[in-house]
C-alpha cells in the first residue's frame, strides 16, 4: 500500500473506525481517552478512500482521504483496487 492508492474495505468487513490525527496520536501513548466524537468516522463497505500516507514507524497504519477529510485507518482492514 502506498500513496495515491485507491481503497475499499477487505470482503468480510463491514465498518471500521477511522482515527482523526488528535486521536491517533493519543492511541500512540496508550491513551483510551477519545476527545471528541468528531475525531472518529465510519469507513462502511462500498466506501472508497484515497491513501495519503503509510504511517513510517507503525507499517499497519495508513492516512487516507475519506469524506473531504484525513484519517487514519488500519492496513489489515483496507484493500487497494486503484
């Protein structure tokens, strides 16, 4: 997976959350505190996104474009179609 890709939810899945940067990085030093509820969206199947960037420390997280918006998401959970 790299910039540019273009992707959609793996078979099998049906939505998973997308983290706004505020609230990846609190996951990043163990937090469970969530700040806001505008800080997570729901990537649903049939969802396309666009990937801005592979996350260079945590190789199982991605940046994408979704919904005139950036969030980050897990690469297990996306599949590249473009």
């Amino acid at each position: 997976m790299k910039s540019g890709d273009i992707v959609t939810l793996k078979s099998g899945r049906v939505v998973v959350q997308l983290l706004s940067d505020s609230t990846e990085n609190l996951t990043e030093v163990k937090s469970t505190f969530i700040s806001d509820v505008n800080d997570i969206t729901s990537f649903r199947r049939g969802d396309v996104a666009t990937v801005v960037e592979v996350n260079p420390r945590n190789m199982a997280r991605v940046k994408v474009i979704y919904r005139s918006g950036m969030w980050w998401g897990n690469v297990s959970d996306l599949l590249v179609i473009d």
